[in-house]
C-alpha cells in the first residue's frame, strides 16, 4: 500500500514541509490547470476505481469495524491492571520491564541484553537486568515500523520494513554503530504487512517473512512467503510460498523445522477464515494464499478451480481475525511436563470481527509431525468479554534461559514474565 | 445477499455501533482525564506564533488546532518528536516534551471551539466532494460529521489548502499515520478529486 524506497527522502519533499508563499502561490496555480470536475463520479466511474485498486470500500461493508487505535504514549505501570491476567493454577505474572510504547518483537543476547522491535513508533528499545531492576534506552528510532529483530554470533539484526541494520558486538560495545545491510537482502519497498519477523534457524540462516501487500491479491513473486538468507544477505532462498502475513515463527526443539503463524484475510466473514499455524516440511512449500485459507476455505474474491490443490493445510487453527503473532517453542524446564515442545502463541486480538477474540497467549499441543493439535488458551484477561473491550494486546512471547517466559504487551509498552512454582 | 446473512450483519452492524458509542463514551472519559487544559494552554503558547491563539492558525497551510480531538493532538506531537512525521517549522520544538505535556496542550485545543466554514464555497464543487466522500467511506473512520474519532482528526471545516496537500502527501506516501490506511485510501485518487474532496470538507457546515 506505501511504496517506500525511503522514508527520509520522501519526508525531505513533504508537502508540510513546503509551507510558505512560493508553495501556496504554486498550489494554487496547479488547482487552475487541473481544475477540479463539476460532475459528481458516476456509478461506473468508482466501480472503474474500485477495480483499479484506487478506493478502500472494504472498509464501507462495515464502517465500524476499522481498526483499533494505536497508543504511542507511556503507561505507567500502576495504570496497568495485572490483577486482571489469568493463568493456569501455580503461574504467576509480574511486570518485567515497562515504559516503552509499541513494544512488540523480542530477541536476547548471549549476555542477557534484551531488545524489542515496535511499528508505528519507529523505535527499537534494548533492556538489560540491573540487579532485577531492568533499564531500558532507546537503540534506534525514526525508522519505519523496525519490527524484527534477531541475535546471532554477538551481533544484532534490524529490520525496518526494507532495511537491515547489524549492531556487531553490541552487548559489549553498546555504542557500536550499526552497519547498514539493506543493498544485500533486496527486501522490497512496500509497508502494508511487510513489518518484517526475524529468527536464526538452527542452520544458522536469518529467516525473514515478506508479506503479501494487501488484505486480498495475487502477491507478485517476491511477495507473499518466508525467505532463508546467509546472515550476510547473500545466497536467498524461499522456504515457504501462499503466506499471506506471518508475524511469528520458531523451529521445533527437536526437527528443527520451521513452524509459523499466519494471519487470515480479512473482510470475508465473522467467523472466517481462522488465522494458522503453519509447519514447513519441504523447502517452498505453498501453504494457499490467496486461494485456498485455514483448513481448506475458498477465497470469496479470487476464484480458481481446485483452490485448495497442493495446499499444505496447517498444523493448527488459530481462531477468526485473532491476529496469531509471536510465537516460541518452550524447551525449558521451569513450566511442568506437559509444556515440553509445545508453541506460546501471542494473539494480539481482532479488530475486523464485532466480537472482539484474541487478546491473550495460547498454547498449543501437536506432534511433532503437526498432528492432533489442541489450542488451549493460557494468559488471558486482557479483554472483558461482556463489555467487548480490551486493555492488552500480547504481541509476542520470548522464553528465558531460566525457563521463565516472556511477553511482550504492545498496547500498554510493557514486558510481563511469567513463571512456575508448583 | 440471502436474509438471514443480511439480517445478520444487520445485527452485528448494530452491536458494533453500540460498541463503538460505548468505546467513544470510555474515550471521552478517558481524554477528560489526561489532560489538564489550564497547564496546556501555558504549554501552548510557543505553538501559537503559527497556529494562532486558541490554535486559529492565520498562517497558509498551517491546520488550525482549534475543537480537535485530544487523542488526535497527542498523536501527532508524538509522530513528529519522534520524527516520523517531519516539520521543519517544528524541529527541535518538541525534543523536551513528555507524553504529559502533549495531553496538556491536546485537552487544551480540544476545548477550544471548532472552526466554522469561511464562507458557502462553490456548490457544484461541494456536490462532487460531497458525492466523493461518500463512495470513499470517508465517514468510516471520520465520522458522518467528520468530526472524528479516537485518533482519526475532526477534519469539518478544517483549511482548504492544509486538507489537500495532507491527502496529496498521503496518497504520494509522503506521509503516514499510525498505520497505513490513509495511504490504502487515498491510493491514486487524482488531484481533482482530492480538490473537491478538500473544498466540500472545508465548507461543511454550510
């Protein structure tokens, strides 16, 4: 939707910026040679622009159903109403570190520095443990939407919606300049679901999702799948094609294949399609975008014969519109048996459905292999269903070395940690 | 559209308004809270050499502050401190502020009384805009009396001159909001229509 090639350029010749006499004399010149129409846009006219792509009129099916606001401003964590989180019996929550609006995605250093990604606020903050007091500053900022981030061999990886940044020996040069990478990943300009997840796979490749750039299109063949690139941006490959918006994604503890969450279209129903849980086991897999959605669902606006041909259906269901983000395995040993190789999914929450659904941290169980899946709510509360209102959006979860596991909560700019006592 | 699928949507369309009247009314409340209007106009007086008192902007291109929404006022102080959106009149302005400060000078503006259309405009040119706004959804997020919403800018009666250069920088992605829908929305939309889209909405209440 926002071609960028770069932010800093296109702001140089904002028009805001060209306030003055000489801009509104030229203003005023171009409104006399174009010349508004007098006629209002016949009926064919918007239909002729709906299909060109120029008017939003998803946004008209239901007027009320925009999206929600975002918060840019700090909450205090006595505004922050933890009393109100639910776990299952013997866990326990607390805030871990806070001030910090837009906090999204989380990685950790070899050294226990922590770092968070965000969007709208342009910023990616870095938290380090002061004696169990935790400090955080702001690494970079004014970038766009700078929302993965991922550790590997010392260094810190960046991704702003088309540009890389490496911060090498941060954790002990935190003044390190960071070195800019964008020319080798070849990312491409476009914002709309290309805020980017990062991870190191066991193969010590950097996976990188590209999104599809709409709610519903044909993706163009850089668009729309998971790519694998040598840490230096050389030597790309595309694991996983038919993506429509993946936010999260981990390898499994014990194959070390690649699982990932994936985000439905919206505007075609309440109730569908479901958001996915995904589980690449051949390299390229096509996994139906913008055909064939959830378990098997046809898309309603492009149509073709067998939608659902060759699709790799998902390992699980992640409910309606409920925007299934960051996601880890838990390989430790503080939570009880049963979490053992299990997926923590932050579901941030719907916006496109009248009943709000999400706003929580799932749990799923499958095999190995991806079979008999359960999705079992486990960090609830953020919303009240009654009042159909919410106060949190858990965007992503990150497991400590203890054990202990994190989550990031993007609505009120805090991290919660939550632990096990049996 | 079979009847039961449109009675549906029929009933979730009124739940959803329900719920956005409550998620207003909880807003308001909200926004009362904030913000201490007395401290934000002490706050504000560096802001009105442009934006004129009680942010009646007398300047071109400079939108006027005056009756817009808190929330709106805050969110824009933060994109341009943090620099994502840039103006150059402000540089370094906000460097000092907090999150506390914007909700002052945000309530303070919000009480200020709305701006008024300058005069009846040009009817036929209204008659576009107005049919314009209309099959664009405008209303969607603006509100039917485009006076806005949460952070979406009361933009009734807003400057004809400021009104169109914002939706041009939009659409030429020279500008974002929190997210991208103003760009989804204004994706090609010619300058002619963006014209007459910005002279119906700059003579609102006529």
């Amino acid at each position: 939707m926002k071609p960028t090639i770069s932010r800093l350029v296109q702001r140089v010749v904002l028009p805001v910026v060209a306030i003055g006499a000489g801009m509104t004399a030229a203003y005023a010149l171009a409104q006399q040679m174009v010349g508004p129409k007098t006629t209002p846009p016949s009926a064919k006219e918007v239909e002729q622009r709906k299909s060109k792509g120029g008017y939003y009129p998803e946004r008209m099916k239901n007027p009320n159903l925009s999206g929600h606001a975002y918060k840019m401003t700090v909450t205090p964590p006595n505004e922050i109403p933890l009393d109100r989180i639910k776990l299952p019996k013997g866990f326990k929550v607390e805030i871990w570190a806070h001030g910090m609006p837009g906090v999204r995605m989380m990685a950790r250093g070899t050294k226990g520095t922590v770092w968070a990604g965000t969007r709208a606020i342009g910023r990616v903050y870095e938290i380090k443990d002061k004696g169990g007091v935790r400090e955080h500053r702001i690494l970079a900022q004014k970038l766009n939407q700078p929302n993965g981030v991922a550790f590997q061999g010392g260094n810190l990886y960046v991704a702003a919606i088309n540009r890389v940044f490496r911060y090498d020996g941060i954790e002990d040069n935190p003044s390190v300049k960071p070195v800019e990478m964008t020319a080798a990943f070849k990312l491409p300009p476009d914002v709309h679901h290309n805020w980017k997840f990062m991870a190191f796979g066991p193969d010590s490749k950097l996976y990188i999702q590209v999104g599809s750039p709409c709610n519903i299109c044909e993706p163009s063949p850089e668009h729309g799948q998971i790519r694998r690139y040598v840490a230096d941006g050389s030597n790309m490959e595309v694991v996983a094609r038919g993506v429509r918006n993946s936010v999260g994604f981990d390898f499994h503890p014990k194959t070390g294949e690649l699982w990932f969450t994936d985000n439905g279209r919206d505007w075609q129903a309440e109730n569908s399609p479901e958001d996915e849980l995904n589980r690449v086991s051949k390299m390229g897999q096509f996994f139906g975008f913008p055909y064939c959605h959830a378990n098997g669902i046809p898309d309603m606006d492009i149509k073709k014969k067998d939608p659902c041909k060759g699709v790799t259906l998902p390992v699980a269901l992640m409910g309606p519109h409920a925007a299934a983000l960051g996601m880890r395995f838990y390989s430790g040993s503080m939570f009880p048996k049963e979490y053992q190789d299990t997926v923590f999914v932050a579901r941030r929450g719907s916006w496109n459905r009248s009943q709000l659904f999400g706003y929580d941290v799932a749990n799923v169980r499958a095999t190995p292999q991806g079979k008999n899946a359960k999705v079992i709510p486990f960090m609830t509360g953020f919303k009240d269903d009654k009042e159909n209102k919410f106060w949190g959006r858990p965007a992503d979860v990150m497991q400590m070395p203890d054990g202990s596991l994190l989550v990031a909560d993007e609505q009120n700019g805090a991290i919660y940690r939550v632990t096990y006592q049996k | 559209m079979p009847r039961s699928e449109s009675a549906r949507r029929g009933a979730n369309l009124r739940r959803a308004f329900l719920f956005v009247s409550f998620a207003l009314a909880a807003a308001t409340a909200a926004a009362q809270s904030k913000g201490d209007p007395a401290k934000g106009e002490a706050k504000a007086k560096a802001c009105a050499a442009c934006h004129g008192e009680a942010g009646r902007a007398p300047l071109p291109m400079t939108p006027w502050l005056n009756g817009q929404l808190e929330e709106v006022t805050v969110l824009q102080l933060v994109l341009i401190r943090e620099g994502l959106r840039e103006v150059p009149q402000m540089a370094g302005m906000l460097d000092k502020l907090t999150d506390p400060d914007f909700f002052d000078i945000g309530a303070y503006y919000a009480r200020q009384a709305p701006p008024k259309a300058s005069g009846p405009g040009d009817a036929k040119r209204r008659e576009r805009g107005a049919a314009l706004a209309k099959s664009m959804g405008c209303n969607s997020c603006h509100m039917g009396d485009y006076s806005g919403q949460k952070q979406v800018p009361r933009i009734a009666n807003q400057r004809e001159d400021y009104l169109a250069a914002t939706l041009k920088a939009y659409r030429d992605n020279k500008r974002t909001g929190p997210d991208t829908s103003m760009n989804g929305a204004m994706y090609k939309v010619p300058d002619a229509d963006i014209e007459a889209l910005a002279h119906f909405l700059a003579h609102h209440n006529q």
